[in-house]
C-alpha cells in the first residue's frame, strides 16, 4: 500500500477495499476479543481457517476476527453474513459443520443459535435477541465489521472520512464548536464538557500542545475501553487526530494498560498502518497538518487513571497527582496544554464530526447526551458490554438486556462507577444512566462498570472490599486519602469483625465528607462513596452487624461459622476433597463434620456441595 | 542481565529518562523481576538516578524486584470476580500453596499474584496461569490446575493430598 496523498487518493482507496469485500461469498465475523479467547476462540479460528482451506473456500469466504461483540457470557460467538445468523458457545468440534452445512448449503445448525432463557426458544439473528435488540450499539455496531488489525476494512466501511471531512472543510474553531454543541461528556467518569476542555486548551498559549488518550481503566468491573480499543483502534486514532486539528497539537499519546496485552497489540499495529499511509506523520493527506502518536503501556497504578498523575507516568515517574490551581488543558504533559481525553470519549468524536452534533444530542437525556457502553456483569444471566442512549433507566439495563438475575436469588444492588461510585438499592432502578441523576443519588455513572449484587452479597463486605482496593491505590501523597481511607478501613473491618460501636457509623460519614472536601485528587475526593452510598441505602445492614453481630448474607467470616447438617449430609466427600485447609473430617458414605479450629471459612465446602448440607449459621 | 536481550530494549530509548516505564516493562516481560543490577545499567542508560529508578519500580504494580516461581498463578479479585467468589479461589491457592499473594514457594515452582482487574469481567472470576486464562473458576478447577502443574514439575505432589 502506498501513502495516500488526498482525499480523492482515499476515496478510491475505500472504493476498491469496498468492492473486494463485496466479492466475498459469505463472511464469518468471529469474535476474538479478551472475553471470547478467554473463552477458546482461538482453537475455533484455527479449526474454521482449516475447513475452509480444505473445501477450496479460503479465498470466496471471509473469516474476519474481531473485536468484542458484547455477549461475553455467550462466547465464543460468530456472526455470519448474509443472514445474520448468531452462533454462540461455538467450539473447533462445529467448524466442519458451520462450514459444510451453514456456508455451503445456507442450512441454520439449530443446536449454535441462542436460546432465550425466558421464552426457551432458539434465535436466530443478531437483531432479534433480546440483549442486542434493546441497546442503541452506535459505537460498538462496527466491531463486528472490522478485523482490529485491518486498516482496509476500517477504510472499507467509511473510516477516516470523518477525519477528511475536517481537514478540507472545517475549522479547528468550528470542529471545537461541533463538540461543544453535541454536548459529549468525558467517559471517563468525570463527565467533564469534552468541547469546554478542548476550547480551553486551543486557547491556551503556547506553540507546543498534546493530546492524551487514557485507555488506563484501572476501575474494576469496567472495560469497555479496552473493548473499543481493542476492536477498533482506528476509530479512537481518528478521534485523536481530530482532535489534534483542533487543539493544535502534534503529537499524542496512547496510555494503555499493560494487562491489556491485546489492546496494546491492536493499537501498536493500527499507528503503523496509519503512518505508512500517511494518515499518521507530516503533511497528512496534503493538508499541511502533522499529527503523530505515541504508545506508552502503564504500570498498574489506579490512580494513573487521574489526568496530572497520568502525565507523570507518561513522563516516566511515579503516577502522583498534583493539585490542580492551574489545570491541565494550560499547564500538562511536560508543562505544555494538554488535552486528555478516555478512550470512549475519542471514538465518539468521529461519529460527531460525520453525522453533527445535532444527532449525538437527538440521543441522551438532558445533561447527558450520546449513548453510554455499560460493563454489565455480577450476578446477572447475561453479562457483557451493553451501549445504551444516556438516560435509559436502570432497570431496563438490569432487566430487559441483562436478563435478571442470575441465580433465581433476588436482586439487591447495583454498584455503578467503580471504587469511586457506589451502590443503589433495587428500589432505585428507575433512575436514568445519565450524569447528574446518579451523582445526586450518591453514586455515579463512571467509566460504566455495572455490578449487579443479589442476595449472598453483604453490602458492609462490599465496602470494606471498596476500602481494601483504595487503601491499596491511594498513592500515598495526601494525608485526607491516606490516612482517611486507614481510618475508615480500620472502622469497618472492626463491624464485619463483631467488635462495631454504633457511634462509628457516624465517624464513618464525617470522615468520607472531611475526605470528599479535603482531598488532592479524584480519588481521594470519591473514595469514601463506596461507604457513604452503602450508609446511606443499607444502613440496617451495618447496624445488623453491629447490635446483633450477625451478617445478614452470610459473608463476614469473623460473624459465621459453617456445619453440618447431619440428616442431609450423604457422606459424599465432596466437601473434604475441595476444603484447601484439611478442616472437613469423616469416613466415606459417613456424615461428616467440619473442624472449627482449622476453618478458615472459606466457603468453598458450601459451594461445593450439592445437597445443600453445609449450613453458614 | 545478558547484553543482548538489554540492547534491543534500550533501541531508541537511550538517554530519554521519559521511557523508564517503558523499559522497565519489557525488562520485567523478559526477566521476571528487575533485579538490582538491570536498574544500575537502566540508570546510567537513560540518565536516571537509581534511587529515581528503584522508586518508579516499587511504585507500579506490574514490577516485581524479586523473581517469580516457575509458574505464575494470577487471581482476578477485581469487582465482579469478588462478588463471584474470588476470595473462594485466593483461599484454595493460598491453602493449596500455603504461600500468601506475592509470595514464591520455597521450591521456586509457583508464585501468587493477585490483580485487580484483567478485563474479562463476564466470565468471572478469571485465572490466568503463566498467562493462559481460566474463566469461571471454581476452587475445585484450581485445585486440579495446580494439581496438574506440579505433576508436570515433580515425580509426586507434597500439595495434593488425594
């Protein structure tokens, strides 16, 4: 391929890429992203390029591997095309199959398609199952049409138009104006006017200006930038490198997580391509304009995910924030205006500048416009990553697209946000995925992370877990996140020991307020939500574990012991084969007991069993 | 640390004290730990002092200063794998193992780490054994996992008690 020196020179290049993908006789878009080779995507890839070898089909059938298709727990997944048939939990067993029967003879193989678990009946297209057909997928609908590592089929379905469309007709000024009309909002959990930064930082003094994409997610539970990412790189480059033009910078930075290893793999391979076709480098398609990026991998540090200490890791030193008097769109990377963007926010820059700001803000509730992509994942039947118009209630996420829960055990929580959101009751999902609303309720939409707790979840547990992970991050730098996170921490692991005191909860509060207020960073500011929003909406929890000492779910070990039951136990020895501390005793087909000394209360022997004998009292 | 694999990671990076992460990843990538003699060479390579160095190192979590047993055992304890009982699994390794997270055997064969988040929430709780994931793993899968490793290291297992 050689570099593409105008915007003709790439239409033609689009026509050509088109026209070869139409020749194709059919196409298999099989997922290979993190979730689907978790679940052995790669022995089907392999199996399937095999079949289609042998039946002479290699070259008139396109096998495409793809970014996430969302339906995690379903994987590995393919769509194939024409027809848009979904095939889920595929294994390399299918492929002669798929290929014999599908392929060739356009036959569904009915025992691949996906059984709704509601109405027990077989789906057969993408379009009519439940999950897919309740979400509004504008980013996510081009993952399956795109190989990551692929410029040509990012090319094929109209990529880097957005991009020619802005060097020959619009202004920096007036690709700043778009933005800021669309009214999109940082992704990233701060929810920050994306267009006010980048009119803030274009009007920064200063020759030298940057532009950073944070592809950090260091929330767990979260990943929708690495499926974005990961799935289709060339779109968040396209995002960068207009954004770029209108800040006025030239170089940018990709700072990706290092477990990642895919997604920094996938954005390694998209920023050669683009430079050897010159939509990365000097001069970019004639325009004059030069713009190139840089990928740093980080090193593991959740508070990189706030923008001053990600600077100082992209510097090469330790990832601490800095107070922010002067903010960073003036004063970032090595001093220079900087604007920092997560990856979510880049890739719906592209769609902005091609369809208006009109249309973005047609989507969305008041204060928040666009879609959103959801982590959807816990103790619900179907988890994996969910895009939604901002403002969709939750319940229609939990429900109508997760499917409820998992377990048949009542849903309890939802824990939006990550560590610096919180948790709303059941009897709050009718509140909208949108900004405002759920920062008023004491949690926040986030990066997206959405875990869905049922019954077995202990809520002062789910804080404590909150509290062990912060305490963890906190880098250390101010006293109100450092010691204020030791405090609280010490507070509840003395309730979820039994040794609580009433009083404490209100110490709890007046430290998580102190904190919010005194604070340096991001973290600091929301590390006590975790706590508060449980206070505030599970408060009966707490005071369970402090008057009677006892945990509701059945979690904190300090409050439970395990038995048991000697009229249910068989003597199957599944309970002492799985304990890793020897603490389950008894002869086979005898009833068994489990020692309390050696107990550490795991839970495994309960989780294990399968005749329910094993009571937590 | 050999010469050969350390001039190819310092390739263009010389001299530019910004690179220290980067180089400290593929050092560990291709070291299992940075040790004290690779952050000597780092320093007078980028121009940077080893005291910076040993900070940035112990800072991040992807960087280990002491080396990793033969196989790497990483439990995902990120939110949806706790709910889904990652704790259930760190029990079973550190039962198991009877070594605690960051922690390598006494026969250099395993070594426990514990991660926040490897990005495959669905399918929780996530495993990864010398970088090969496991999803919805159960404690008696792990149990079997590590089983098998051992095997595959030594004649009999001290660990299984089958």
């Amino acid at each position: 391929m050689t570099r593409i020196n105008s915007t003709v020179d790439l239409e033609a290049m689009r026509r050509g890429f088109a026209k070869d993908r139409k020749e194709y006789q059919a196409t298999i878009a099989l997922c290979g992203g993190t979730g689907c080779k978790v679940s052995r995507a790669q022995p089907v890839i392999d199996a399937l390029k095999e079949e289609l070898i042998t039946h002479g089909l290699d070259k008139r059938v396109c096998l495409r591997v793809t970014g996430c298709h969302g339906f995690c727990e379903q994987g590995p997944l393919m769509i194939i095309e024409p027809g848009n048939i979904f095939y889920c939990h595929v294994s390399a067993d299918d492929a002669p199959d798929i290929i014999n029967k599908t392929i060739r003879e356009g036959e569904v193989i009915e025992r691949l398609l996906y059984t709704d678990p509601l109405s027990a009946k077989r789906i057969r297209t993408v379009s009519e199952i439940p999950f897919y057909r309740e979400q509004n997928r504008s980013l996510l609908s081009q993952n399956p049409l795109v190989d990551p590592c692929s410029i040509e089929d990012y090319i094929a379905i109209g990529g880097y138009r957005a991009l020619t469309k802005t060097l020959s007709e619009i202004s920096p000024e007036s690709v700043v104006r778009e933005i800021m009309d669309s009214g999109l909002r940082g992704r990233g959990g701060g929810g920050f006017p994306t267009g006010r930064k980048w009119a803030q930082c274009r009007e920064a003094p200063g020759d030298e200006k940057y532009v950073i994409c944070n592809a950090d997610e260091g929330d767990p539970g979260a990943y929708m930038d690495r499926c974005v990412l990961e799935g289709n790189p060339h779109l968040v480059l396209e995002g960068m490198l207009i954004g770029a033009w209108a800040i006025g910078a030239t170089q940018g930075y990709v700072y990706v997580r290092n477990e990642y290893p895919l997604a920094v793999e996938h954005v390694r391979v998209a920023v050669k391509q683009a430079r050897k076709l010159g939509l990365l480098g000097n001069n970019i398609l004639g325009s004059g304009f030069s713009f190139d990026v840089e990928i740093a991998r980080g090193g593991g540090a959740f508070v990189c995910g706030e923008s001053t200490a990600l600077m100082a890791s992209l510097e090469g030193k330790v990832g601490e924030p800095r107070a922010k008097d002067v903010h960073t769109v003036v004063d970032g990377l090595w001093h220079k205006p900087t604007t920092l963007n997560n990856v979510e926010t880049w890739a719906n820059v592209p769609f902005i500048i091609q369809k208006g700001a009109a249309w973005f803000s047609s989507m969305g509730s008041k204060g928040s416009k666009g879609t959103k992509i959801l982590a959807l994942t816990g103790h619900i039947k179907n988890t994996g990553l969910v895009e939604v118009e901002m403002g969709t209630p939750i319940e229609k996420v939990v429900f109508d697209i997760g499917g409820g829960a998992a377990n048949g055990k009542p849903i309890k929580a939802i824990q939006t946000g990550g560590p610096s959101g919180g948790c709303l009751p059941a009897d709050k999902f009718y509140l909208p995925v949108d900004f405002d609303t759920l920062t008023e309720a004491g949690s926040m939409v986030g990066s997206g992370g959405m875990v869905v707790m049922d019954e077995s979840t202990c809520m002062v547990d789910v804080a404590k877990y909150f509290l062990t992970f912060l305490q963890d991050e906190s880098c250390g730098k101010c006293a109100p996140c450092r010691l204020g996170i030791d405090r609280m921490l010490e507070i509840i692991t003395d309730i979820t020991n039994g040794d609580g005191d009433p009083k404490q909860l209100g110490l709890l509060e007046d430290l998580g307020y102190t904190m919010s207020e005194t604070a340096l960073c991001g973290l600091g500011k929301t590390a006590a939500n975790p706590v508060l929003s449980t206070l505030r909406y599970f408060r009966e929890e707490y005071e369970t574990h402090i008057d009677e000492k006892r945990c509701p779910a059945g979690v904190c070990q300090a409050l439970i012991t395990f038995t048991i039951d000697p009229e249910t136990c068989n003597g199957c020895g599944a309970c002492k084969r799985e304990c890793p501390h020897n603490a389950v005793v008894g002869k086979k087909k005898a009833v068994h007991s489990i020692d309390l000394d050696l107990c550490q209360k795991c839970g495994i022997c309960r989780s294990e069993c399968k005749f329910d004998a094993v009571n937590v009292n | 640390m050999p010469d050969a694999s350390f001039s190819s990671i310092m390739e263009g990076r010389r001299s530019q004290p910004h690179q220290l992460i980067e180089v400290l990843q593929d050092v560990q990538s291709q070291h299992g730990f940075i040790s004290e003699d690779a952050m000597k060479t780092i320093s007078s390579e980028l121009g940077v002092s080893l005291m910076e160095i040993y900070r940035v190192a112990s800072f991040y979590k992807a960087f280990s200063l002491t080396p990793c047993g033969k196989n790497v055992i990483t439990i995902c304890t990120g939110t949806a794998c706790h709910v889904r009982g990652a704790n259930q699994i760190l029990s079973q390794a550190v039962g198991q193992l009877e070594i605690e997270p960051g922690e390598t055997s006494d026969d250099g064969l395993f070594t426990i780490k514990q991660v926040n988040c490897l990005g495959a929430c669905a399918l929780g709780p996530i495993v990864t054994e010398n970088g090969d994931s496991h999803h919805h793993m159960s404690p008696g899968r792990l149990r079997r996992l590590v089983k098998s490793l051992y095997k595959a290291d030594t004649e009999d297992s001290p660990h299984d008690k089958d």
